[in-house]
C-alpha cells in the first residue's frame, strides 16, 4: 500500500511539473502578445 502511495505522488508530481511548465509558457506567450498589441 505504501508503494502504491509512492507511485502516485511520483505522477502527481510528474504531471504537476509538467502542467506548470506549460502554464508558464502559455503565460509567457500570452503576455507577450499583450505586449505586441499594446504597441
């Protein structure tokens, strides 16, 4: 059961990682073209 635990918090946190990357790049292009428009 403790093993089964692991395993999950180990993709959670995989998926987390990866979620938040993506969040940061959207946000990233987003706010770049925020900036173009503003120009």
């Amino acid at each position: 059961m403790a093993k089964r635990q692991d395993h999950l918090q180990h993709w959670a946190w995989k998926v987390g990682t990866v979620h938040t990357t993506f969040s940061l790049m959207f946000f990233r292009m987003v706010a770049l073209n925020n900036s173009f428009a503003i120009l």
